[in-house]
C-alpha cells in the first residue's frame, strides 16, 4: 500500500481530505519510529487528530468512553509522534511514535501485538533489532556451543579482531565488484559490530538515534 506522509506536523495533515468511517472514526497504528514495531492499534476522530498534531503527542478516540483519549496522561507512558502517514485511500493513519517508558500495552507489555498461538512472544522489529535480541540473550544466558557466546567471553581482543577482519573483508569484496560478496562480508561485519554493542552494554536503539539525529 502506498503512502502519503506530511514533510513535518506543522503542515498539517489536510483533515478534510481523510475518510473516516460512519461513526466518524479512522484506525491509527502507532509504530516505534526506531525499529518498526507495531505497537498498538486505536481510533482517531478529527478532534483527536487534531489535538495530536497540535501538540505532538498522540491522543485518541476511545469508544468505550465516548471521549478523548491522551495517550500515557495517566501511566506516562505517553507516545511523541515522529511522523503521520495516511495510507492511499485516506482511511487509515500510521503514526511513527517514541513510546515513552517502551510500554505501549495496558497489559504493561511493549506491544499490544506479544501473542502469538496463545502465548507471550515479542513483536517483530526490524532484523538488526532482531539479531541484536538473541545476541544479548546469548550473552545474558551463554551456552558452551555459541559462536556467540565464545566471542563474548573472548572480550574486546576476540570480538574487535573479528571486526577488523570483517571489515577488511568488506573492502576486498568492494573492490572485487561482487555483489552477493559484499552483501554476505557486510552481514559479517554488523553481526560482530552488535556482539560488540552487546558486550560493552550499549543498547541498538541509541545507534538508531544517533543514526535519526544525522538524517535529519
């Protein structure tokens, strides 16, 4: 589905223009402007569009109360809005949100989307996030067969070794001209540069911040 996204919550989104449904309703998905994950699900109404573009945090509709919504006034677990995009038919709202506190769910999990078959899973995120998880679970609960595992417990000499050989290896494949090289020997090289984010305790998301910071 194509997209359409405002250049900044000063120009707003033009209200007039979104199809909201009979009871004046249009869905939102709040997703981490970081990683990706899908977060959760709720109703906007006009008023509450509105109110989030106004202040740039996001407010719902809540259909149970019959009012206004400000998400996280209560738990603080408030949502900054990043971005607002409408998708192409104009009946449906993706908000790139930082969740404050990494809770979105009442239930207190980071997504409201953490079942799968009945039981408790993390949502998706995109796949250095991914990767960066198990890398960080093998280094909280190390097992004696995990490259993983052996490289963390080898400390910065075995783990910036391998970042250096990587690293070499990424020019030779650049300068050889070999696509499926180059993508295989840079895979190698930010795998071991999240072992090494893990094992000095720095978190992926501050490198996507740092990242966010330069883009813009």
């Amino acid at each position: 589905m194509s997209l359409a996204e405002t250049p900044s919550l000063s120009q707003a989104i033009p209200l007039d223009d979104i199809r909201y449904n009979e009871q004046g309703l249009v869905p939102a998905i709040a997703q981490d402007y970081l990683d990706g994950t899908v977060l959760m699900m709720a109703w906007m109404n006009q008023e509450s569009l509105q109110k989030t573009l106004t202040t740039g945090e996001v407010w719902y509709w809540s259909r149970s109360r019959g009012e206004l919504w400000h998400k996280g006034a209560t738990s603080g677990h408030i949502q900054k809005v990043q971005s607002l995009r409408y998708d192409c038919d104009s009946d449906a709202l993706l908000i790139g949100i930082e969740q404050i506190g990494d809770i979105a769910c009442h239930t207190g999990e980071r997504s409201c989307f953490h079942q799968v078959d009945g039981t408790k899973a993390p949502p998706p995120a995109d796949t250095l996030s991914q990767v960066f998880e198990v890398i960080c679970d093998r280094r909280d609960n190390p097992t004696d067969t995990s490259y993983t595992c052996k490289l963390l417990a080898g400390g910065d000499n075995k783990i910036l070794k391998k970042i250096g050989e990587e690293s070499a290896e990424v020019v030779m494949a650049c300068k050889d001209d070999d696509k499926d090289a180059i993508a295989g020997e840079v895979a190698d090289l930010l795998y071991h540069s999240l072992v090494a984010l893990a094992h000095h305790n720095v978190d992926i998301r501050d490198v996507y911040r740092k990242l966010q910071a330069r883009r813009r």
